[in-house]
C-alpha cells in the first residue's frame, strides 16, 4: 500500500462512511475502490446510490471530451 495525498470530496465520503458503517476516510476510499475496480455493483448498491448527485450541476460530458482529448470530434 502506498501513501498519497489528495483532495476529496468530504460530503462524498462521509455519506459513505455512514453507509457502510466506516470509522476512517481512509477505509471509506479503500472500500470505495475496490468497490469500483474489483467488484461489481450489485443491483441494489445501484439503486441506493438514485439521487446522490442530484444536488450538484449537470456535467457537459461532451464539453470535457473536448477539452481532453482536442480535434477528436472536430468534425462535428
């Protein structure tokens, strides 16, 4: 394991940290990928997550492929 420091959303993890039960932002992260990268949400862990986001603005998707990845859908 390696240490890294970074900025999070605290909203974000201490919802998770409440959800599982967690004590450590640390295990809150650790939980939250390796949910992401090894396991598959269940059909429920998906459900439960409707409505997390709906108090932040929509995301241009589009926009922010144009910004990382220039010229790629130029023709457009």
């Amino acid at each position: 394991m390696s240490r890294t420091n970074i900025d999070i959303d605290d909203e974000a993890c201490e919802r998770v940290m409440r959800m599982y039960n967690l004590e450590t932002k640390r295990d809150a992260i650790n939980l939250a990928l390796r949910k992401l990268a090894i396991e598959p949400m269940t059909k429920e862990e998906v459900l439960a997550m409707r409505g997390f986001w709906k108090d932040r603005p929509p995301v241009d998707m589009a926009a922010l492929r144009a910004d990382r990845y220039p010229g790629l859908h130029a023709d457009r």
